[in-house]
C-alpha cells in the first residue's frame, strides 16, 4: 500500500477538515461494501447535546415532564462530573442524523463518523429488524406529526389531561409492541388523511361494547362470546381499538406512543450488535487509513486510548462492574468472527464448520443483516472469546441459601454459558408477560390481565401503580391475575382496589 | 453523500418546555422544598437559586417489571476462582458483583437517593410568593392614584426642532415641490417642442427662437428659486399625555432593636423583612420602603443599618410610631400613597407605653394606612403591647397580627399574612 500524506496533524477541527476525513472514510466504507443512508451530520454544542440526552433518542419529541426530568438529571449529573457526554447520538432516520459535539477533537470527530455515519448507520439500514420493523424515511415526519398532534391535545384540552393520558401509555410502552405482525409503512400524508378517518372510524366501532340491542334468543343459547378471543400481548393496541370510553384524540395518543415504541423495539433487541458493529467498524475503517498513512501515530494513540475505554470489559469482581458491556461483547465477538474466517483453529473448524475459512467481510455482513442479539450470541459466541472473557454462569435460586456456579469456561461449560448468555439477552425473558385475556363486554367490562412468570420470577411491586394507569386508559375494572402453584387462577392486584369497593 | 450542519447557533434550550412541565408537575413537592428552604437561609443569599430536593419514589414512572426471587441465570464475567458445581454466599442486595444484572439495571439503577436539582432565583421567588399579594392594593387603586404619562401621538405642524421627523417633512417637501412646479414644466415641455418645430421649419426666425428661448429661461429660473424646504413642510412628532394607574406603595418596616432583642430574635425578625423585602421588590415596580428601627428612641435608617446595626438600650414602642406618623405626614401623603406598616417587636414595652402604642396605631396610622401588621417574636408569654393590640385588631379589618416562635414560623405566617384574600378588601 501506497504510503500517503496524513490528513491533518493537529487535534483541532475545521469543517474543511471534517470533509476531508469523511471523504477518506466513505471512500473506506465503500472498500468494505457497507451500504448506508446519506449522512447528516450536525454539529453541536454540549449543552445541545444534554437536550438530545434528554429526547432519548429522538430528535423532534413531543413535551413532556419526563424529558424535563430526564435533562435535569444529565444537567446535574453532568455539571459534577459524574459523567461525560457521548460523543455521539446518532438517529434512525433517512438521512441518518448523527451529532457530533464541537468539543471532540479530531480524532473523536473522525472516530464519531466512523462509528455512528458508517457503522451504526449500516446497520440501521441492513439489520432485518430494522428493515422490517422500521421506516427510517418517515420516522422524523412521524415525530414532527406527533409533536404537533400533542401540542395542538394540549390547546384544546388542556395540559393536564394530555400529561395524564401520556403518562398513562409511557407506563404501558414496553406493552405497545407487535412482537410477531409487522406494520406496514406509511408516510406522513397518508398518516393525516388517515388520523381523520380513524378517529371517526375508532370512536364508531367501539360502539359494539354499548351495544345494548336485544340479543335473539339463539344466539343466548350459544356459549358465551370470549373478548378478546385471543389473548392479547399487545396492550396499548387493544387499548387503542376498544377502550369504550376513549376519547379520539387520547386514541391517537396511545397511538402515537404504541407507534414510537415500537420504533425503538428494534434497538432493544440488538443493542451487543448494533455496537459491536459500530466500534468493529470505527476500529478497522481508521486502522485502514493508519496503513494508507492518512493519519498520524499521534492520532492513533489517542483514537486507540478512546477506544479501549469504550470496549473495556471489568470483571465481576471490579467496583466499575455494572453487568456485561454491549460494547465489549459485540466488538470482540465481530473481531473473532473474523479471526475465525481467517485464521481457523480446529476448534472453531468444529465449532464453526460453516464459517471457518469463509470469506470474513461475506460473514460478517450475513451476521449483521440477519440477527438479533440472542440469536447472534448463540449463534457466533465461540469458545475461544468464552475463555478470553472468563465467563461464568451463576444459578440463583431464591429458594436456596447459595447461588451456585453452573458453568465455567472450559469444554463442559462451553454449550451451557453460550445458552444462558444469549437468553439474558432475550426480551421475552426480559420483559414481564402480560397478556389482556379477558373485557367481559357482556358484563361489568372488566379488564382482565394474565402474568405468565418466566422462571417463578414474581411481578415487581410497582404493579398497582402501573394498574392506575391502566385504569385511566379503560375507565372500568382492571385485574391482573396469575396462575398459582396449583394452577388455579388468582388476583395479585386490581384497580380499584378491593377495600374500597366494598365500602 | 453528505451533508455538515453546523447546529452550534441554534438554540440550546430545547429542553425547556420540558422543564417547566416538571417544575409544574411537581410544583407541591418543590413548594414545600422551597418553604422548608427559606428558614435555613442566611440574609445575605437572597440574590440566589435554590437547590430543590424530592424524594426519588415520587418521582418513578412505574412500568410493569420482574421482582425479586425465582430463579435468575445469569453470566459474569472474569471468573478467577470458582468452578461448576460450587456454592457460593449470596451477596448483600446492592448493586455489584452476582447482583442485579441488565434486566432490572434500569429500574433500579441509581439506589434510592433523593432527587436533587437546582432552580433559578426567579423560578424560587415564584415559587416562594406564589398567591401572594400586598393586600387592599386593587381597592386603592381604583380611589385615586393616576399617573400621567407621555406617549407618541401623530405627527403636527408645530413644535420644537429636536422633535422635527426627518422623513414626514421630506415627504412634504416633496410633495410641495411637484405640486408648485408641474405647471411650469408642462408649459417648458410646450415651449420647447414649439422651438424645435420653429427651427426646422423657419430656421431663419431667429428672433422669434430668442424669445422662445427667453421664455424657457424665465420658466426654469423660476422653478429654480422653489426652495427646497419650506417651513410648511416640516412635520413634528406629537406627543400627548395620557392617564395611566399606578400601584405607588410605600412600606413601612418598623424593628425593635433594644437590648431585650437577643440575637436569635432580631435575626427571626431579619428573616421576616427579608422575605418582605424580597416579596415587595419583586412584585411592585413603584414601592418605597421606610426601615424605622427604635429601641428608647427611635430612628429612620438606611436598609443596611436596619439589618446589621447594633444598638440596645430600652423599648419605647410608640418613639417609632410617632416618627412613622411624622414621615407619612411629611412625606407620603395617603392621598398619593397606598401606606403599609409591618411591626417586629419581642413584645418587651414599657407598659405605660403600650396604651400609647394602641392609640397612635389606631387614630393615627390605621385611618391612613391600607394594611398594618405586627408580629411578635417571643417564647414567652404576652405582654402589654399584645393585649392592647389585640383590643384594636378586632376592630379592624386591615390590622393583622400574629406571633412567631421560632425560625420555622417565618415563612407560614408571612404566607398566612399575605396571601391573596378579597376578605379585607370586600
């Protein structure tokens, strides 16, 4: 390779030289096939950058209490030092936004626009969920749809009912996702026709839980209807479509909310990946223009300082030990796959009969366009990367007095640790499972909830606050219930509470 | 392709609606944050925010989440010691190694410390007055009190020339200008189309060319002495005076300062006309504020003697009415004056002072003045001065009192001095 004249030796930037390290890098990028939506990349200052904190991620949010809490907390945290800005944020959106803070150096600015522009924005364009689950073209018109809507709520029917109604759905957010149907994509024109319509055509059907018509007599004789007749996991959805007492512009807020969470259920389900990618790229893409000569050693030890921060692992013993880093995992999982394709050991050409020897950049773009994080772990975690963590598996059972170890890092434990690791990455484990199974439309329309406990693992005590909300949204009785040991079905909360019923 | 932005203009302070909203939300919190606040203060922070605590458990948003027991698996990583098949302790509940890991780190991140954040010195004053008013103010204000104030009106023909408006007057000079001189042209236009005919046709007249010639002259000399600006163009700027009401209020702040005052109490009295001072600097624009302090004698001072003089000596209560009297009738006459008084006293008086005391307040500044508060720092019991104010008080309306313990009275009893009631105004 052709040795070059570095870019820039100094660690100010310029905007000129913003665009010549982005010319180097696209042209880069492009060497490594990795396709992306054009880049916007705005620079900032880093009290924007709190602002951006603040909207979790999206760039147009509608206004809230929370995000003023969410900015007072970065505000205080940040000012005392307990924590630095991101260097970047970057946004699932064509084109894809990325903000750069103007107090990066160089060299961040150009580790920033490899990582976010190139890696995270590659991803965003070529992962299946992504794909199928988001519409990064009409995201940013969603929003802005959705800001006004909100404000527009908030002039005709004031802010406290509008606050109320958000809060409502925030605490229901995790329940507001399609899980196996995928919507389809609209854009923001047909979102406003539509939005009419829907109001007056929601409002019109959920009329068949007033309907106080006569039944015939046959229809007596038949059993009794179930409603829903399948149960339910997605609870905003339903709440959305047969809430009788609704107004329509609260159903178009718990819309908006449904549609917004399930925008981000993507990134939940791939975080390891999404970063992985990221810092694999950012890490081999500015290696590449070491090799060409474009940058400077100079630029390297800090980028490489950086860097090693990011993906530094602490070990279960260390005060900085927070659980497994993201970044960690998915940058050296991505490394090994590609040692793994290059330079195979017999035991991953046991391990991995189909990939060892491939060609590394093909694998590693089917491991990022078809995976999720559980399936990505269980599917590429090699033993090796299993020794170099030194990964143990701890079985916690309540009902004992110890924890016990099931697994280390050696043959026997191999299988066992990449099984446990992949599912403390699987949502469904994650997340409670709450299913709406009955409305009783016939009767007092009382809302009933089933909580199908995932290893005995019981409802965290916030469930009667979150059971207010609900109530708020369906305005009749609401229960939760759970299967007990005998299998027999019985109430862990309800709204309103027991005691003042009878009163 | 792509695009740089440079977004480092653009406003920083896209967060604010939001946090209003959470001020808002949580405004009964932060109020009773914001009161417990004011009595640990010193007198000379004023100037500042206030840092605002809240529980964190008011605060969660509550989403459905896995508790605690069950069965957990979990992966650590660095294992240094342990192999399959061991028991191990349980660790204490609290972050940490074998703890909680990525599912419920969201919830439970951050441990259960209060929520600490700063507001500004607006948003505290806000906070600190809401629903708080100098009483009977509206009902004065309609009495008399009307301001005159000077406002732009139109443009007029006479005037003085600092007040002359460059470009009306430009416009009329204009104006005037075509008006005189169109005829003029129009005739030259005539006259000159009239010459150039003569000469091609009769190219010999050359007297007749002359004259034509002349007349032109003539005409354009004429159009020439139209002075450029006239005095009827100038135009000047109007001003009329117009009728505004006006709250002008003056505060009398009247302190014990004798040698019964200990320390504590003179500074519970400091606090209160702190807050005083706070709550009328900020709420009128038009307030002087008169700091008579007494103890034998009494003495109109500046705010800074007011609040850090040391003197002591006897109590006469009524050396600081009667020179309250003397500077209402000097100076605030109640005709231009909404008049306020507010007393700070430990109660100590000479007891054949205290009749005097009632008889000043009552026949003399009570008919003048719109509101008159006393307040009494003391552990011990009443005296004199308290039970003959206590006979006036309940004949009348605009004369409040109330007595104060301890620092943490402060703010309820000025709160309950002036909060926002139509009840004396009625």
């Amino acid at each position: 390779m052709k040795k070059r004249k570095p870019l820039s030796d100094s660690s100010d930037w310029s905007f000129s030289l913003l665009e010549a390290y982005q010319t180097e890098i696209a042209r880069v990028a492009r060497h490594y096939r990795l396709d992306t939506y054009t880049n916007q990349i705005e620079v900032i200052t880093a009290e924007q950058m709190m602002d951006a904190y603040a909207g979790v991620g999206m760039p147009i949010g509608y206004n809230h209490w929370t995000f003023g809490k969410k900015f007072i907390q970065t505000e205080q945290t940040y000012k005392r030092g307990r924590m630095g800005l991101a260097y970047e944020i970057v946004i699932n959106s064509d084109p894809c936004i990325s903000y750069l803070m103007e107090e990066n150096s160089m060299t961040m600015q150009a580790l920033v626009m490899a990582h976010a522009c190139y890696g995270h924005n590659s991803f965003f364009k070529g992962n299946y969920l992504f794909k199928s689950w988001t519409d990064a073209s009409s995201i940013i018109d969603y929003l802005l749809f959705a800001k006004n809507y909100i404000a527009d709520c908030e002039n005709k029917f004031g802010i406290s009912d509008v606050e109320a109604t958000l809060d409502a759905c925030h605490a229901l957010m995790n329940h507001g996702v399609d899980r196996y149907k995928r919507p389809q994509k609209i854009s923001l024109e047909e979102e406003l026709k539509r939005q009419k319509n829907r109001e007056e055509y929601l409002q019109s059907q959920v009329n068949s839980l007033w309907r106080t018509i006569p039944t015939q007599a046959e229809d007596i004789k038949q059993e009794k209807v179930k409603f829903p007749n399948e149960p339910q996991e997605n609870i905003l959805y339903f709440i959305e479509k047969n809430a009788p007492l609704l107004k329509p512009w609260q159903r178009e807020i718990v819309r908006i909310v449904r549609k917004i969470s399930q925008y981000f259920y993507p990134q939940k389900q791939t975080q390891v990946m999404n970063e992985g990618w990221a810092c694999f790229w950012h890490y081999t893409i500015l290696n590449h223009l070491y090799d060409e000569g474009l940058v400077t050693e100079k630029f390297m030890l800090e980028f490489l300082h950086n860097h090693t921060n990011v993906v530094a692992q602490p070990e279960y013993n260390s005060p900085y030990y927070s659980g497994i880093n993201p970044y960690a995992l998915g940058f050296n999982m991505f490394i090994d796959i590609r040692r793994i394709c290059e330079h195979p050991t017999a035991e991953d050409k046991q391990w991995f009969p189909d990939i060892a020897g491939s060609n590394w950049l093909d694998t590693l773009h089917f491991a990022m366009e078809n995976f999720k994080d559980e399936s990505f772990i269980s599917q590429f975690l090699s033993p090796k990367l299993i020794r170099d963590f030194k990964l143990f598996h701890i079985h916690d059972d309540t009902t004992e007095s110890y924890l016990e170890i099931g697994a280390i890092h050696n043959e026997q434990g191999y299988q066992k640790i990449r099984t446990a690791l992949s599912n403390q990455y699987n949502l469904s484990n994650l997340e409670t499972n709450i299913q709406i199974i009955d409305a009783n439309i016939e009767g007092d329309r009382a809302l009933t909830l089933l909580y199908t406990p995932h290893q005995e693992i019981p409802l965290g005590n916030s469930k009667d606050e979150v059971l207010k909300h609900l109530h708020y949204l369906w305005q009749f009785d609401v229960k939760l219930v759970q299967k007990n040991l005998v299998d027999e079905i019985e109430i862990i909360a309800q709204c309103p509470p027991v005691e003042q019923k009878t009163a | 392709m792509t695009n740089f932005i440079d977004r480092r203009l653009n406003s920083k302070n896209k967060s604010t609606v939001n946090r209003q909203r959470f001020l808002r939300r949580y405004k009964s919190q932060i109020k009773k944050s914001v009161a417990d606040a004011i009595n640990q203060r010193g007198v000379t922070d004023v100037d500042n925010g206030e840092s605002i605590v809240i529980p964190k458990k008011d605060l969660s948003e509550p989403v459905f989440h896995q508790g605690s027991g069950g069965i957990k698996d979990r992966v650590h990583p660095g294992n240094d010691q342990f192999s399959p098949g061991d028991k191990i302790a349980r660790p204490p509940q609290q972050g940490g190694a074998g703890g909680s890991g990525q599912g419920e780190a969201s919830n439970s991140g951050e441990g259960d410390d209060d929520f600490v954040f700063s507001i500004s010195k607006d948003e505290y004053l806000d906070l600190l007055f809401e629903d708080l008013a100098l009483p009977n103010l509206e009902k004065s204000q309609l009495d008399k009190l009307v301001e005159y104030k000077t406002v732009r009106s139109g443009y007029c023909a006479d005037g003085v020339p600092g007040n002359i408006d460059i470009v009306k007057s430009l416009q009329g000079s204009i104006a005037r200008r075509i008006a005189m001189t169109a005829g003029k042209r129009k005739k030259i236009k005539e006259l000159e189309q009239e010459l150039l005919t003569l000469i091609s046709d009769k190219p010999d007249a050359i007297s007749q060319q002359n004259k034509l010639k002349e007349e032109i002259r003539t005409l354009k000399n004429k159009i020439a002495r139209i002075p450029f600006i006239d005095t009827f163009d100038l135009r000047f700027r109007n001003y009329k005076k117009e009728a505004i009401p006006t709250s002008k209020a003056v505060m009398f702040c009247l302190m014990d300062v004798s040698g019964s005052m200990d320390q504590a109490t003179k500074d519970i009295a400091k606090r209160f006309y702190v807050l005083l001072y706070l709550f009328l600097t900020r709420t009128y624009k038009t307030i002087d504020v008169v700091y008579i302090r007494h103890h034998t004698q009494a003495k109109e001072v500046d705010e800074q003697e007011f609040f850090y003089s040391k003197e002591t000596g006897g109590t006469i209560a009524s050396s600081a009415l009667e020179l309250m009297i003397e500077i209402m009738d000097d100076r605030y006459s109640s005709n231009d004056w909404n008049i306020y008084g507010a007393q700070a006293s430990d109660g100590d008086n000479w007891a054949d002072d205290s009749p005097r005391c009632a008889k000043l307040l009552e026949k003399n500044i009570l008919t003048k003045a719109r509101y008159f508060s006393y307040i009494e720092i003391t552990q011990r019991a009443h005296q004199t001065l308290w039970q003959k104010y206590q006979e006036i008080s309940e004949s009348n309306a605009h004369f409040a009192m109330r007595h104060i313990k301890s620092v943490d009275d402060i703010y309820p009893v000025f709160r309950d001095l002036f909060k926002k009631n139509t009840k004396h105004a009625a």
